[in-house]
C-alpha cells in the first residue's frame, strides 16, 4: 500500500506543478513574427519550426510561450508561427539540416548539426 500512497502523491504534485505553470507572454519571450520568414526553408536558422517547444498541432502552439498577444513588432497574429523565434529558443537537431547542393557548399558533417555547442566549445 504505501507504494500506491506514494504514486498518488507524485501524480497530485505533478498536477499541482502544471497547474502553477504559466506560459510567457510573447513580449516576455522576446517573440519576434517576420512575415519575410514565412516562405524561408525553416530546416536553416533560428526558427519555431526547429525549436523543441514548437507544438504544430492545431495551429501553432509554443510550450512556453502563449500564443496569444502582440509581439516586439506590435503584431498580433494569435499563432505561434513555424518562422517566428524567441529568446527561449532550443534548436531540435534532428528537424536542422543543411539542403544546400553538394556544390554549393563545402563539405559538412551532418551528424555534426546534431551535437550541440556551448559556449564552452567557443575558444
Ligand atoms: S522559439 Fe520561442 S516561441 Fe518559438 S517555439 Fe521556441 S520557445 Fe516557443
């Protein structure tokens, strides 16, 4: 018994802390919508659409950030679009990847792109 007491105290306070969480509002996240972005190959850069916390399903959510509101820019577009971005960025390595022709580019490791950097990587 005391093993299901203390499953149902880890679920009450898994509820509880979820309940507490609030989502950032855009202009605290810095959320920034650029509609020059909209037609980008968002598999490059610093986008939503890379970004860990970027929920597709029904219409562009953000798991930090509501979607709701005015950005820096003043506009208000109620989605948190796949060519926005915000200070919380997390770039998902497995959506980033380099399209460039084998020409056009020098050669690049791809699995590379998947490790991430730190600054501690910066000499
Ligand atoms: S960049 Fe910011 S707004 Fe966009 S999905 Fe990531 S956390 Fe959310």
């Amino acid at each position: 018994m005391p093993d299901i007491e203390q499953k149902i105290k880890e679920a009450a306070g898994a509820m509880d802390n979820l309940a507490k969480f609030k989502k950032r509002t855009k202009l605290q996240a810095s959320y920034v919508e650029y509609d020059k972005f909209a037609d980008s190959n968002l598999h490059e850069g610093y986008f939503c659409y890379n970004c860990i916390y970027w929920v597709n399903a029904s219409g562009g959510k953000c798991m930090l950030v509501d979607e709701n509101g005015p950005d820096v820019r003043g506009k208000t577009s109620d989605v948190i679009a796949p060519h926005g971005c915000c200070t919380a960025y997390e770039a998902n390595y497995d959506k980033l990847h380099d399209t460039r022709t084998p020409s056009a580019s020098v050669p690049v490791d791809t699995e590379k792109n998947k490790e991430k950097v730190t600054t501690a990587d910066v000499v």
